[in-house]
C-alpha cells in the first residue's frame, strides 16, 4: 500500500519533470529570444548639507556658554534650593518657557507654567529635600542633561524616597533652565 505522502511526493515531481523538459525545449529552440535588456537609466544626484554638529534645541539667539560636568550637576542644587524656599513660584521659574515635567507622584505630564506651579503646591507641603546618589552628564552645544538617582528626604514626615531622574537643561535668558524633568520611583520596590 503507497501513503498518500508518497503519491503526493511523485505526482509533484513528475510535473517539475515535464517543466523541466519544456524549459529547456524553448531556452535550445531556435525560435527563442531571450528579451533585450535596456541600460539602467541615470539617477539624478542631489546632495544634502548636513550640519556638522547636532544640536538639541536648535539654533538660539543666544548662544550657550560652556559649562563643566561638575556645573551641571550643580545645577540640581538651584532646583532643590528652590524647594527649600517652599514657593512653588519659586520652583516653577527655574523651568523654561516651553518644558515638560514628568513628576514622581502624579500621573499628569505638566507641560505650561501654571500646571507646573500647581504640582509643586502640593509637594512642596511636604517639605522635599533631595541628594544626588548618581550622575551621568551628557553635553551638547545647546543643551546639557543629568541623569541618574536621586534621594528626597520629605522634612515633614522623614519618609524618604529614592527615585530615578532626567534633567535636561536648555540655556534661556542668561541662565539654564529645565527643558525636561523625568522623575521616577525606583521599580525595584515594584517588582
């Protein structure tokens, strides 16, 4: 008795048998033309002026002064010497006119002065002080950022709160500014 795999695997290769033949029928008939093959047309060119250097922000009427590694992780200490005043006008002025604030404890991405300030109302009352436990800087010729870990300290309650950070900075009116501002509860406490 033949399987059916079998029947299947000789019928198959009885037609590429019989294609087979035929293909090479027509490639050694003198009748056969293998069709002309054009050259391939020109491809205009064109070329793109890339800038040299890439930037962050763009181009700034002002232009950004140099600023070291250590600076930039000073730059943290404006911002947490802000929360000490606990006036959240206070805080809110060290981001610039166009930022986001991605905050720890909210689920609301703040993107304008006015919700920027409202968050901080509520989180200054608890009296937040942070320490940098880890930095890594990053530099460009616009911009500067700082990311790593940071810990606060909540005055009112002593709770403290170890979270991760993204702070990149942007110089704006004679000064660095806060751009963008990632805060997040470690996810180790989560897992």
């Amino acid at each position: 008795m033949i399987s059916t795999s079998a029947v299947l695997r000789r019928t198959v290769g009885n037609a590429l048998k019989k294609e087979c033949r035929l293909l090479s029928t027509v490639a050694t008939s003198a009748t056969f033309q293998a069709p002309t093959v054009s050259a391939p047309k020109a491809i205009p060119s064109f070329k793109i002026e890339l800038p040299q250097k890439r930037t962050f922000f763009g181009s700034s009427s002002t232009a950004a002064p140099a600023i070291s590694d250590s600076e930039v992780t000073g730059l943290f200490n404006l911002w947490n010497d802000a929360l000490a005043t606990l006036d959240p006008d206070t805080v809110a002025k060290r981001y610039a006119k166009t930022s986001v604030l991605l905050p720890t404890v909210s689920d609301i991405p703040r993107t304008d002065y006015d919700s920027i300030k409202s968050y901080f109302v509520d989180f200054l009352q608890k009296k937040p002080q942070g320490v940098i436990l880890e930095s890594n800087v990053i530099k460009g010729d616009d911009y500067c950022m700082d990311a790593g870990i940071y810990e606060f300290t909540m005055g009112a309650t002593g709770d403290k709160v170890k979270a991760r950070y993204t702070y990149v900075y942007q110089y704006e009116d004679g000064e660095w500014k806060i751009a963008h501002h990632h805060s997040s509860i470690m996810p180790e406490s989560f897992l």
